[in-house]
C-alpha cells in the first residue's frame, strides 16, 4: 500500500482542507475517496450477481449472503495492479472479483452489464448515500444555529440597508430568517432530487441488447438489481444513466452554496469597523494580521466565500456533461470525476459556516449604536406613508423636499417637518388614530418602527423548526 505525505498532495482538499475537517472529511472519504469509489462498484457488482442468482439459481440465499462481504475483501491496490494488465478499470475490477466469489457464479460476474452499468449506478448509489448520510446533516446543523440566532435575535433592532445605504429599521433575526427561508427550500430540494437519483443495467447502448438473452425480462431484471442497491432504473439509458438526475442534483447544490456565500458576506459585512454589529470568535493564541496585532479579521465568513468561488463556477462543465454524442462518448470521463470535489468544498463551507454561527457574538448594543445614528431620517417612509393616508397626494414629494432641506440645513427630520405644519399637523393626527401615540415620541423611537420583523421571524422560526425535524426523522 502506498504511504504519502498528506504535504505532497496537490489538492489543497488533501492537506489544507483535510487539516481544517479532519473529522468531517474523514467521513465524506467513505463516500468520495478513490477507495470508496472502488468499494461501491463492487456493491454493484454483487447486488448484478445477486440478480442473477435469483433468476438463475432460484434466488440461493447462502450464495447470496456470501456476496455481503466482499466489498471489504478486494482491496484498491487489488483493483490497481490489474488495471496496469489490462488498461481497463471496470475489466481489471471484474478479474478481481472472479478470485472473490465461489466457482460456480464466476462466470455471472458482470454478465449482462457494460461499463457504465456499473458506474453510472454506482455514482448514483454513493451520491445519495453521502447526502443522507453527511452533507444533509451538515446543512440541518446550519438550519439549527440559524434558527437558534434568529429566534433569540427576533426583537433585537436593527437598521436595514439596502444598496449600502440605511433604509429602515428591522430586527437582526430577521436578517437572518431571510437565510432560513432560502436556505431551507434548497436543503428540501436537495433531499427530494438526491432520492430520485438513477441506476441502470441496459447494456452497451441501453436498448437491453444482452440481458435480453439471458432473461426474458430484461427490465424486470435490471429492477431486481437495482432493489439490492435502493435505487430505481433510469426511465431512459444509452450507454449512460440520463445525467440530468445528478445534474439537478448538483444545480440544487450550487444554489445552496450561493446562498452560504450570501450569508457569508453579509456576517463580513456587519462585522466591518464601521459597522461593528457581529464579531466572530477568536481562540487564544490567534493571530488575525501577521503586522497588525489588533486585527480581529472576520475571516471564517471570508473562507466561505471563497470557497464558493473556486467551486461554483464548476457547475458550468457539468452542465456540458449533459451533452454526449450519441449512446455515449467519453468525453465527461475527467470532469465527472471532480464532482467529489465539488461536494466536499461544499461541505466545506457548510461546515465552516457552522463554526461561524455557533459561537457568533452579536452586538446589540452595536446595533442600537447605528440606529441611533441613522437618526429620525429611517422614518421618512413612515412620514410619507402617515401624510398620504390622511389624503395628501404629493405627500412623497413633500416629504422628499423636507428630507432636502435636512441634508441641506444638518435638521432632524421631525424639526424640519415641524416647518410644515399642515403635514406636521396631519401626521400628528393619523398617529393619534393610528397608534394612540404622538409624532414626538414615534419620531424619536425608530426601533418600534419595524412593522411585523418580529412576528414574521417568530412564525418562520416555527415553521422551519417543524420542517427540520421532519427532515432529520427521514434521514435517521
């Protein structure tokens, strides 16, 4: 067996990122490593032998329990070293399973099959069992913190922003419930697309040219061996598996890593010096800046969106995987095989993004800071929505024109309103009806200005916790 200084890999995956998860990537190479990869093919192997006993040999149980164990009995190097006879991975693999299993079934290993039989089904097996089994938990696990946050934060003010600039005031769970909406809907697509991932066994072009010969139903075959695997038959095969249910597998996948970025970015954001509202933990003994000791970089959220940039843009070659001429060419050979890549930086990030939320430090007196010094300005909306429910028409216009002249004259909003005493006068009025309160006191207390951000994050907290905890039943 070949041992290899994890700092002579290439890929950072194998040694910078590796490092960084150990654990976590411990696990995903159950799934996504070469050896795992081999260990699948020959589960599909057995569950094609298994088929065949059954409709050949009258389904012999002892010989089909032989079969449970010899995933774990052919070795990679075994694998390999045939490959270098016969320049062939899935032929060496089947001269090495011939030493594996009893006599008198050699002769039906891979009978029936050509190769993408066997890795198409493969591939198919193991991307769904990695999700159910590591990267959906890893996502329910952001779900988790995320809703936790928002829960807590769901009255915690906040000003809005948008383009850069304040607009009005929210509250920080609710920033964060946008997150647990989006984020959720994919996770759900996800788990939905991963479980109509397809196998197939319909030989060299996918008409069932050869099991045709050996059974009289061929497709009633191909579903017997699929079964073994949990899988169902591609409603249509050339030589491959229809790649559209792993690609929408994928798109789904990309679509959640965009909105991990997004979360990502907006953590960075509000943790700017200006800014100041959220701040990631720091460990004793961490250095943020090897010149400036006082540098305090927000730089988990910033990994995160790098990752996403170095993995999404892979999404386009797998789209080109679609195209094949005819019943197959092999031209995806090299770009399929980076879709473990691709999951496992993705993985990445959701657990980085984990670390992120779980030990978040939100500042609300930060928060209070910089709604305070929005000032009375973040109600202008307010101001024109108050004037123009008493009938005023132009009552964008006019409070337009008085938020000119604050700029102009460095006023309070509710001093240069006061210059305008009918439209003063009618907003006074319609807080009275309205609220029961007077323009003084709205005017100077932003916070309360935040429609139903509470409400609404309370009731989409409720609903995702729900949803979440029918998700991880399923995947338990």
């Amino acid at each position: 067996m070949i041992s290899r200084d994890i700092f002579q890999n290439i890929s950072p995956l194998d040694h910078r990122y590796f490092l960084a998860n150990r654990d976590l990537f411990e696990k995903l190479s159950e799934y996504l490593s070469e050896a795992a990869a081999i260990g699948y093919t020959i589960r599909v192997e057995a569950a094609l032998l298994k088929a065949h006993i059954d409709f050949h040999l009258n389904g012999n149980g002892s010989l089909k329990a032989q079969l449970d164990s010899i995933a774990t009995s052919v070795t990679p190097e075994e694998v390999y070293r045939e490959e270098e006879k016969t320049q062939h991975n899935i032929r060496a693999l089947v001269n090495v399973m011939k030493q594996h299993v009893p006599e008198e079934i050699r002769h039906f290993v891979h009978l029936g099959a050509t190769s993408v039989d066997i890795l198409d089904t493969a591939n198919a097996l193991r991307v769904k069992e990695v999700f159910l089994n590591i990267i959906l938990p890893t996502l329910g696990d952001t779900m988790t913190h995320l809703l936790a946050i928002a829960a807590k934060e769901a009255g915690t003010p906040q000003v809005g922003r948008t383009h850069g600039q304040h607009a009005v005031p929210i509250t920080f769970g609710f920033a964060l419930s946008e997150y647990i909406s989006r984020l959720g809907k994919s996770i759900l697509q996800i788990y939905e697309k991963v479980q109509d991932v397809r196998g197939k066994c319909a030989g060299a072009v996918g008409a069932y040219n050869s099991t045709s010969m050996l059974v009289d139903d061929p497709e009633a075959f191909e579903s017997r061996f699929l079964s073994y695997l949990g899988l169902k038959a591609s409603e249509h095969s050339t030589q491959m598996v229809e790649p559209e249910y792993i690609l929408r597998v994928l798109l789904e996948v990309n679509i959640a890593f965009g909105i991990l970025a997004n979360l990502a970015d907006d953590l960075r954001n509000l943790q700017r010096s200006e800014i100041g509202e959220l701040r990631e933990s720091f460990k004793k003994g961490q250095v943020g800046s090897s010149t400036m000791p006082q540098k305090r970089n927000p730089w988990n959220s910033e990994h995160i969106k790098s990752l996403w940039k170095a993995f999404s843009p892979r999404i386009q070659s797998f789209f080109m995987d679609q195209i094949s001429e005819h019943q197959r060419d092999l031209t995806n050979s090299a770009s399929s095989r980076f879709i473990t890549d691709y999951l496992a930086g993705f993985t990445a990030a959701a657990a980085r993004t984990n670390k992120v939320l779980s030990s978040l430090y939100v500042d609300r007196e930060g928060m209070k800071k910089n709604l305070d010094a929005a000032g009375d300005m973040v109600l202008a909306e307010a101001a024109y929505i108050l004037l123009a429910s008493m009938g005023e028409s132009d009552a964008h216009e006019i409070i337009r024109t008085i938020t000119l002249s604050c700029d102009a004259g460095k006023k309070t909003l509710v001093d240069a309103m006061k210059e305008h005493p009918e439209a003063w006068e009618k907003i006074g009025k319609r807080l009275s009806d309205l609220m029961d309160t007077d323009p003084e006191h709205f005017f100077s207390t932003p916070e309360e200005y935040r429609g139903i951000a509470r409400e609404k994050t309370l009731a989409l907290c409720d609903t995702w916790t729900q949803k979440m905890k029918k998700l991880k039943k399923e995947l338990s």
